[in-house]
C-alpha cells in the first residue's frame, strides 16, 4: 500500500529561524519586471551600438 | 502608475513620457501578478492552503513587489507552521514597500510573544530531528519528537503528514486517519494528506470541507486587487483553452482507436508470460510450503524440551528476555517471552512476567508487522505470514494490530487461492477491525465468497 522510502522522501526540512538571516541574503529576489528592465538595457544597448554604426 | 525604471507618474500610455520606455510589458506583468493574488486570496479564505501558496508564489514571480501577495504567502506559511519562511516574506516584503506595511505589525507580533515565538521555532528543530530519525528508520525516537513538535505547535501541517506517516507505517491506521483528517481541515487539498486517505480509503470520496471565510484578518488587510484594462487580453485567450483539450482528447481518441487491434495483442502476450510466471512461481511455492511443513514440525519435537525445563532456567528466560530487549531486540525477547511455560511460577514472578510481556509484546508486535508489510511488498509472503503470525502471538483481542495483521494475512491467503483461511483471516477483520474502510474491504471479499 504504501512505499515509506518514497512517502519519507516528500518531506524536506524545513528553515530554521536562526537560518533566516542567511536565507534572506542568499534570496537573490527577481521577477518578471526584473526581467523586462534588463532586457530592456540589453535593447536600449544594442540600439545604441547600431545607431553609432549608422 | 509609476514608470518601473525612472519613477515617473504615467496616465497609462504605451511608452514612458520621461525616459520612453514600453510600458505594455510592465502593466500586463503587474495586472498577472494581480490576478494570480486574487486567486491565492481566494483560496487562502476557502483554506486550501496548499494551492493558495502556488498561487502566491506565481504573483510575487511576476511581481516581487506585491505586498499584499507577499503578506498573504507569509500569514499561510505561518498557518503552516512554516515560520522561517512567513518571517521572511514579510521582512522581503518591508524591505520592498516600506511604508503603511501590515508585515511590520506582523512582525512586532511575533517578537511581543517571545515565549509562543520560541516555541514555534522549537517545533521546527523538533521535525527536522525526527525527519533524521525517520530516514534512519529509527521511528519511535521520531514519533516521540513529532508529538512534542505537536504539542508545541498542534497547527504545524508538515508535523501532522509526517507523524500519520509514521503510524500508518507501524498499522496504528485509525490515529494516522485522525492526523490526517487534522490536517485535511486545515489544508482541505493538502497533497500528502490526500494521498494518505485514498490509500487509505479507495472507495470513499474524501470529507467535504466546509467553506472556510472566518479570520476577520484577512478580509479588513486582504481584499481583492484590481486587474488593469491589459489584462483583457489575456481573458480573450481563455476560450481557447477547452478548445484545444477538446482537440488533443479527440486525436488522442482517434490514435487509441486505430492502436487498438496491436495493443490487445501485446496484452495477450503479456497476459501468457504472467500465466507461466505464475504457474513457476506456484512450483517454487509447493517446494517452500514443504520445506515450511518439516521446519515446523522439527519445531513442534523440540517444543516439548521447554515444557521440561526447570523453573530456575524458565526463570532465567525472563531475564534473558528484559536484556535482549534492553540491547533493542524486542523481537526475539517477546519470543522467548510467549513461549515461556508459567507452570509453579510465584506470584512475585508472574507480577515480573507480566511487567515483561506489557512492555514488549506491544512494541514487537509493531516490529512484526512492520517487516510482515516489508517482505509483502518484496513479494516474499512466506516470510511476510511467518511475521504476521509472530506479530499475533504478541497481541491480544482487541488490538488494532492485531487485525491490521490478520487482513495482511488474509489478502495473503487470497491471493494463494486458500479460501478457507482467508475467509477465517476477513470475518474477524470485518467484525473487529477500527477502521472502517478495511473493514469494508474484508466484508466485500467474504461476500464475493458467499459468507
């Protein structure tokens, strides 16, 4: 009925509070809008180098 | 809204009047955001916690500077249990919205109760340990922490999955279905506690969940957020969507169709090759069965010799008996236990035996099972019965184990073709047993049966 080995490895410890302030400086926050500003650098940079080309 | 790069105020137009940027890009990503928070607060107020997590995650993912999503993911954690992670949404979430931020009066909470908040963050310690303990297969050291974890934090979700785990493993199945329906009405689509109950009970449609809208809290703080005018974009796209299942469960009929005429022969084949492994494996049984018939009666010649041993030797068994099970070995020290002749034991003796016995055989009968399961699933029921039957001898009426062992027993026999003992095995489970899902379970078969 039930593969203990299996069930026991859905479980995952958990943070402890005294880890918390690594875990925040480890916690690289990003998210789409971070996404979307460095693409749009990454843009504004290559229209930049085109329109010195020109 | 404000320009996502240079701050400036925008009526909503296309590009940024002061540095020119898209802003089409940024509106749809913030209204998603917004959209996947309403989805999360709407399912944190029904209490499906689990899905009101994925939800939120997804809002902060498009955008990390939705406080309320961010607020609202760290309040469920912290309904979970999941401390560590509450505080630290609600610190990210200050450190991105710093002003009017409910985070830091969660916050202030949280420190005000020093003494609840220490033993909040012991609970954790506490199941991390006994997740050690459980991989380690050292389960009572594990249930003893989870129990503590418990008391200290009675709401701690991943405590409650793991200690019902621990019992089902040791077949204490109706105080695994009490945790489990703990936390179904805390979590009402929590995944392992699902799993756990249709394991439990295939047949049965699981307790419909009450819905949930009472923490106050949540409806002053948390209330829906407004989904900007791009976002019907992605509304428009919806329709589509049952389109598109309706065509790959058609092409997926057409394919099943067309396939069938080979699948059911690959099946016969199949079906062949399991006849004959049967018919290998029921030969290599009948040469076991014998094998079993001689070591039990060899056994049955050298029982009598117990019977003539002197007191003073049965006396020396019960001490033999308390230092086995004093160096972990519960098993053989009930063994010895259950076999021991009491004839012209003093009552100062008997008082001793049955200290022994009460402390023991309860523990070996759970260790008996445990293995009996283990070989069952190796396919290795010899071995499994001989378990079951030593797991009996160490029970008395009454106990639970001992009908989990003897519906193990009987869907052993079953699935040997041996009627009779498995209609003896599923009477006593159908009458006896506390579960009612089991119970259910050994009534259909002795029905098929006409019993």
């Amino acid at each position: 009925m039930f593969d203990f080995k299996k069930e026991v490895n859905k479980f995952r410890p958990m943070t402890e509070v005294g880890d918390l302030e690594n875990t925040i400086l480890d916690n690289e926050v990003q998210d789409v809008m971070d996404l979307l500003r460095i693409t749009n650098n990454e843009q504004k940079k290559t229209d930049k180098k085109k329109d010195k080309k020109e | 809204m404000k320009c996502p790069k240079c701050g400036a105020k925008t009526s909503g137009g296309e590009r940024c009047p002061e540095c020119g940027i898209r802003l089409r890009p940024y509106i749809h990503a913030q209204a998603l955001s917004a959209r996947w928070y309403n989805i999360g607060l709407e399912m944190a107020n029904d209490r499906d916690l689990s899905g009101a997590v994925n939800a939120l995650r997804k809002s902060i993912a498009f955008n990390k500077s939705n406080k309320n999503a961010r607020n609202l993911l760290g309040l469920v954690y912290f309904e979970t249990g999941d401390i560590a992670n509450a505080l630290m949404q609600w610190v990210l979430s200050i450190n991105l919205n710093p002003e009017k931020n409910p985070a830091s009066e969660y916050l202030a909470e949280y420190e005000k109760n020093g003494r609840q908040a220490t033993q909040l963050e012991q609970s954790i310690k506490l199941y991390n340990e006994a997740l050690e303990d459980v991989r380690e297969r050292n389960d009572d050291m594990a249930i003893i922490s989870l129990k503590k974890a418990l008391n200290l934090n009675p709401r701690f979700i991943e405590a409650n999955n793991l200690l019902a785990l621990c019992y089902l493993m040791h077949g204490k199945n109706s105080q695994a279905v009490d945790l489990i329906n703990t936390v179904l009405k805390q979590d009402i689509n929590n995944e392992k506690a699902l799993s756990y109950y249709r394991q439990l009970y295939p047949d049965k449609s699981r307790p419909v969940p009450k819905s949930y809208r009472s923490d106050p809290r949540n409806s002053a703080y948390y209330m829906p957020q407004t989904v900007s005018r791009s976002s019907r974009n992605t509304q428009r796209t919806q329709p589509v969507i049952p389109m598109f299942f309706f065509g790959f469960i058609s092409s997926a009929v057409i394919v099943g169709l067309l396939a069938l005429p080979q699948l059911m022969e690959a099946k016969q084949q199949e079906l062949d090759m399991q006849v004959s492994k049967y018919n290998q494996l029921k030969h290599e049984f009948d040469e076991l069965s014998n094998k079993y018939n001689e070591s039990s009666a060899s056994l049955s010649q050298e029982q009598p010799a117990q019977a003539d041993m002197s007191l003073q030797d049965r006396v020396k068994q019960i001490n033999t008996a308390e230092t086995l099970y004093s160096n972990d070995n519960a098993t053989e020290a009930a063994m010895i236990l259950v076999n021991i002749d009491t004839t012209d034991f003093s009552p100062e003796i008997m008082e001793q035996y049955a200290k022994q016995k009460q402390l023991i055989l309860p523990l070996a009968a759970e260790q008996f099972y445990i293995s009996g399961r283990q070989q069952m699933e190796n396919s290795d029921n010899d071995t499994a019965k001989t378990l079951f039957n030593q797991c009996l001898k160490c029970c008395q009426e009454g106990d639970e184990i001992r009908y989990s062992a003897l519906f193990q027993l009987g869907k052993i026999a079953a699935s040997e073709n041996d009627e009779q003992t498995a209609k003896e095995c599923f009477a006593q489970v159908a009458q006896n047993h506390p579960v009612q899902s089991v119970k259910n379970e050994a009534k259909r078969y002795l029905e098929e049966h006409n019993v």
